[in-house]
C-alpha cells in the first residue's frame, strides 16, 4: 500500500514537474531552431582531404545541403549570412561546379530580408568565378549576362553604374550566343578556327 501511494505520489510530481517546465522548454527549442544552425564545415584545405579523393561526391551533399537550407530560409523568411562560406565550401572541392554558378546569384539576391547592393555585387562575384572557372560553358556565360544586365543591377545606386553593368551584361549574352552557335555547329567552328 505504501508502495503505491510512493508511486502515485511520484507519478503526480513528475507530471506536475514537466506540466511547469514544458511551456518554457518548447519556447527555448523554438527560439534555438530560429536561430542559424551550426555548420561544422572545416576550412577548405581539411575539407579537401576530408573527402577522400570524392570531391565531386561531397561537393553535390554540399549543394543539396545548400538547396534545402536555402529553401527552408526562404519559406521560413529567414536570412542565410553563412551561404558564401557555404558556396566557397563546394568551390574548394569543384572550382568549375556548374550548378553554383547558374543559381548561386538568385539566392544571393533572392533572399529575406531584401538584398542590397553588397549582395549584388558579391554574387558578381560568384558569376565572374564562373566565367574563368568554365570559359566555354555558354550556360554560364548567359546566366552572368541576365544577372548583370538586369535582376543584379536593379539593386545599385549608381546610374552610371547601372549603364556599365547593363552593357557588359549585353556583351556577355552576345558572347554567350556565339558560343552556343559554335557548338551547335562543329563544322563552322572548324572552319572559323582554320581562318588566318
């Protein structure tokens, strides 16, 4: 009898006990998941080593990683402050990873709160990496080209800047066009190789 009463007696306490501090735990649970998630990439040099020769294997987990981050972010309207470091991550495996170069300036851009024109400039950056990462890749060459000569300059200051940026984005498409006409072409881009 005493024993049943000792387990009731416990069993209303305990209930009693997480009742009280359940509210507050869940506040703290929420308030940790608003919160940047840790991100426990090594520098660029040990993650190199850390992939065992499968660069390209952890560079595309590192991207699916940065699709859902940012996915999450955007739903949630949460900012993304560790996506360059992130982007870096994956180019220090792969420097010439084609999918960063042709979304990594819209989730630079497109993003809460609204971009600035720091931002615009740093996914210029990510682009022109691009463009000297893959020289031939028109894809690329296309992507820099709309970015810069529209969404990225929409987010300067500067008119004369926006003039600048919206001619070298114009040049970039024209290159971008010539470089897929030579390779939808083998035969013309033999011959215009052959010319003196």
């Amino acid at each position: 009898m005493i024993r049943s009463l000792a387990a009731a007696g416990l069993l209303a306490t305990s209930i009693a006990g997480i009742g009280t501090t359940q509210p507050q735990l869940a506040g703290e649970v929420a308030a940790v998941q608003a919160r940047d998630e840790a991100d426990y990439l090594p520098p660029p040099a040990l993650l190199r080593a850390a992939s065992l020769g499968h660069r390209a294997a952890v560079a595309d987990v590192l991207w699916s990683r940065v699709l859902t981050q940012y996915g999450l972010r955007f739903e949630e309207r949460r900012p993304f402050p560790d996506l360059p470091r992130r982007l870096d991550a994956i180019l220090a495996l792969e420097p010439d990873y084609a999918p960063l170069f042709r979304y990594a300036a819209s989730f630079l851009v497109f993003h809460y709160p609204r971009a600035t024109e720091r931002d615009a400039k740093i996914a210029r950056r990510y682009l022109e990496r691009g463009l000297r990462a893959r020289p031939s890749d028109p894809e690329i060459w296309r992507t820099y080209g709309e970015f810069v000569a529209g969404t990225g300059r929409s987010f300067l200051g500067s008119e004369s800047e926006k003039l600048r940026w919206h001619e070298e984005g114009e040049r970039a498409i024209a290159h971008a066009n010539e470089l897929a006409a030579r390779a939808a072409d083998p035969a013309a881009s033999l011959l215009r190789s052959k010319q003196p």
